[in-house]
C-alpha cells in the first residue's frame, strides 16, 4: 500500500517514494545540547520515532542520522546573540565539553524511557568537524561565499532562489526580520559558514581559517553527506527550522553539489502549555522528568501525543495528561484481557483492523485515526489472542511497549513473589538460564504454575 507524507517542499501530500526501493534514507535535526530536553524538544523526537516505526512497518530498512550539536552556536538562528554552549557553561562553572556530555546523556536517557528507537547513526558535531571543514572548502572553490576579516559568509544572491521552502523571498525577510542587520553581509539571508575565533572562545579548531569553529548549519549539510550522500529521501525537524536552519542547509547543498539534499521535508508543530507558549519565565517549561515526579510515566507523555497529528499544534495540560494516564492503563487493561480470551474472531475482522490502521498511518502518519481502531479492538467483546498479537503488532507502530507490560504484570501477586519473577525476566533477558530455573524451582515450591512463552513469563497461582 502506498504511503503518503506532506512535504513541505512542495507544500503537498505526495506519495512517497524512495531512491532506493529497499533502504530509506533520513536524516534528523537532533538536540542542542545545553540543557535538558523540555517536552516540546520531545514531541520532536517521538514524532521522529513515529516515521521510523511507520517506514519499518512497511518493509523498509533505514538509514538513519541524527546529528547532536555539541558545538556552541548562537542564541538566534539568525547569526545574532550569545553562544549557547558557552552560556550554559558559565551557568554551571564547567568547561563546554563537559556540558555538552552531560546533557547528551540526559537526552539519550530521556528518548529512551520514551522507548524512542535510537537512530542507526548519532553523530556529534564535534567529532566531524575535518567534514565539516572539507564541504565547506568545496562551497568556497564553487564561488559561493565571501569573507571578512573574522567570518566566511555564504552569499545567497549566488543562488538561483533561497528560500524554496518557506516560499519567501529576501524582501519579505528583510520586513519581518526584527533583528538587527549585520553590517558585514551583503544581503541579509547571508549567513556565517566559519568563524574566526576570538581568544576567550574554548570550542575552537585549528583549520585553513586559522583558530576558528564552524557555523551552526554547516553541521547538518556535512554530515549527512558524509553518511546518506548528496541526496537522501526524508529531512526532519521542526516547524522552526523551515525558515533559516533549513533554507539555509539547502543553500549550503545547492552551493556544494547544485542539489536540494532531501526529497521529502517533513516538519512537526510546536507543542503549546495552556494554549501558549512554553517558557521558563512563565514557569511552564517542564522536562520529563518533570512530568515523572508529577506521577506520570514517560509513556503517558507519548500516549498524549496520539490525540493529535504531527502537523497541528497540540496544547499541553495536566487535565489531558491525566486523561492519557487513564487511557494507557484501559489499553494495557484490555490487551491483558485479550491475552487471557480464547474467543472466536473471524480472519475477515482481523484483516479489516489491519487494513484500516495500514491506511492511517500510511496517510501522513495519522495517528489519531490509528488509535481510534486500536481503541475497537480493545472494546471488542469477544477476548481473543489474535486480538491481542494484533495489539502487539500494532504496538510496533505505537510503541508503548505491551509486551514489556504482559510480561511485567505482576502486581496481582504478594511483593517477593513479584521481586522473584522481574529477577527471573532479568536472568532470562541476560541468557542466564541456570539462575532462571533457579528462580522457577522456588516460585514452583511456593505454589505457581510459570508458564514461558515468547512474549514472556505468565505466572498463575496454583
Ligand atoms: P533544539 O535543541 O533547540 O535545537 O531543539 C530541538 C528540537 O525541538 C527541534 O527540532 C525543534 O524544532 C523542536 N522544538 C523546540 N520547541 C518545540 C516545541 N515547543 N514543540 C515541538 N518541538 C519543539
Ligand atoms: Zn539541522
């Protein structure tokens, strides 16, 4: 079946169809790291997560980049403001690689409690900087830059047209832009490419520029050449990229090979707080953790997330918070009690669930739609097993991880019953067969009946 993804590119719903039949292609904008994600930061990644599962669903193998930009860059997009690194580290008196380390861990711990699969390749700004330096050299040779005493700028009236995404031209940026314009670049799309460092910068490298860094949006450009080529199928971010980041990647593209890097450009909305904006002067900005000391696991976060389509803005409120609490737990619910049913559910019905739910999330990743039948089969009367691995298969889409749950369901037996069997998942996960039976042979002795299977252990009180 066909998959259809809007692009933003050509402003459409387009099928989708990739360069090479077997691999797709995809590179993601990934973190700044400075500080921990908030959960707008996430919704980003879950909706990276959601195309990754949608695509693999579907038969295809993936190629997939996310960058971490551990190099400081500024606060703007638009070459204006402090360098974010270097703020952060004044902030906690430690060096910038320390506060990139940091917050790159908490990042990768974050994404995974979100059960966000991690992409095949994570690559670090900072351990690709000689890539960086060898595309940029390319784009000088090609005749598309200029330089003033401490900057490389390229020059975007080099171009055939800049701005092919958000479809705005250099007169409409010049109306809106609230910035003040940098007296050095010849047209105010410009932007900096390499910048000469100044003695008090830590992140520096020594390059045909002497002691210098690169500018932000190089990063992408060259890496994802490096790993996916000069072009790949499907470029992520969010709706804030469309105007500089990735104009501006495609400009670097454009001046390095003549190409527009990626096919498909595929954008999330912004997550809102109380029909706002989330800040921290408005005391609204929260993180996961955040959300995990206000009592809601990480999966809740992402069951909120299905109430709306990547590409509509979704409001954040504790109220809809708690309703996807209870959402998730009357799904696991359900799932649990088709997993016990033996109920007769016909192939016809099996195959009508699989085809409407291969139809919503193959329409652009409709999500919504996707869990209105989830929710069918879960209310469905007759229990059934098929309804359950049906569940299960559905869940490679969803990822809320049920077949984690079924197998740590255990909160119907008395605690050292339920401590022996997670010790017994945990051996059995490590291969460590000896300690596992061991661990049978005693809930044997204590009157269980422990019944393996391929998603896990049932344990039934004798
Ligand atoms: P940053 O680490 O600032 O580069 O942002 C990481 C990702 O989060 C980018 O893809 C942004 O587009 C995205 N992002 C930032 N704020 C929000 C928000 N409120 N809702 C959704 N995505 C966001
Ligand atoms: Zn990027």
């Amino acid at each position: 079946m066909s998959i259809k993804f809007y692009n933003t590119l050509t402003r459409k719903k387009e099928e989708f169809i990739p360069i090479n039949a077997k691999e797709v292609r995809i590179y993601s904008c990934g973190p700044t790291v400075y500080y921990f994600a908030h959960i707008g930061n996430l919704r980003a990644y879950l909706f990276m997560d959601n195309l990754r599962r949608v695509l693999k669903y579907n038969g295809y193998k993936l190629k997939h980049v996310m960058n971490i930009t551990d190099v400081g860059h500024l606060v703007s997009d638009a070459d204006e403001g402090e360098d974010k690194m270097m703020k952060a580290a004044r902030r906690e008196n430690k060096n910038p690689y320390e506060i990139a380390e940091f917050y790159m861990n908490a990042f990768l711990k974050d994404i995974d409690k979100l059960n966000i699969d991690r992409p095949e390749i994570v690559a670090r700004a900072t351990e690709h900087i000689d890539v960086m330096e060898e595309y940029v050299k390319k784009i000088i040779e090609n005749g598309y830059t200029y330089q003033t005493e401490d900057t490389i700028y390229f020059d975007t009236s080099k171009l055939d047209k800049y701005g092919v995404l958000s479809n705005r031209n250099v007169e409409d940026q010049k109306a809106g832009a609230r910035v003040e314009f940098d007296k050095n670049k010849k047209n105010i799309s410009d932007f900096a490419l390499w910048i000469k460092a100044p003695e008090n910068h830590i992140m520096k490298w020594d390059s045909f520029f002497g002691k210098s860094y690169p500018g932000w949006h190089l990063e992408c450009s060259a890496m994802s050449y490096k790993y996916l080529g000069e072009e790949f199928d499907i470029h992520t971010g969010g709706v804030d990229h469309i105007p500089i980041h990735h104009e501006n990647e495609i400009a670097q593209s454009k001046g390095f090979c003549g190409k527009i890097p990626a096919h498909y450009w595929m954008h999330v909305e912004f997550l809102q707080v109380n029909g706002g904006k989330m800040s921290k002067s408005l005391n609204n900005l929260y993180t996961l953790k955040d959300l995990e000391e206000k009592g809601y696991e990480p999966l809740v976060y992402r069951m909120f997330n299905y109430t709306s389509n990547y590409r509509a803005q979704i409001n954040f409120t504790f109220e809809a918070m708690d309703a996807a609490k209870i959402a998730l737990n009357r799904l696991r619910e359900g799932y649990l009690k088709h997993s016990q049913g033996n109920e007769d559910v016909t192939n016809e019905q099996i195959e009508d669930y699989e085809k409407r739910f291969l139809e919503a999330i193959n329409d652009d990743l409709n999500m919504p739609v996707a869990m209105s039948i989830v929710w069918e089969i879960i209310r469905n009367p007759k229990k059934s097993k098929k309804l359950q691995n049906l569940l299960l298969k559905f869940d490679e889409v969803l990822g809320l991880d049920l077949k984690n749950y079924s197998k740590n369901k255990t909160s119907d037996f008395p605690e050292e019953i339920n401590e022996l069997l997670l010790q017994r998942n945990e051996a059995r996960k490590n291969k460590n067969w000896e300690e596992s039976d061991r661990i049978r042979d005693i809930l044997i002795k204590k009157g269980y009946l422990v019944k393996d299977n391929k998603e896990g252990t049932i344990l039934e009180k004798k």
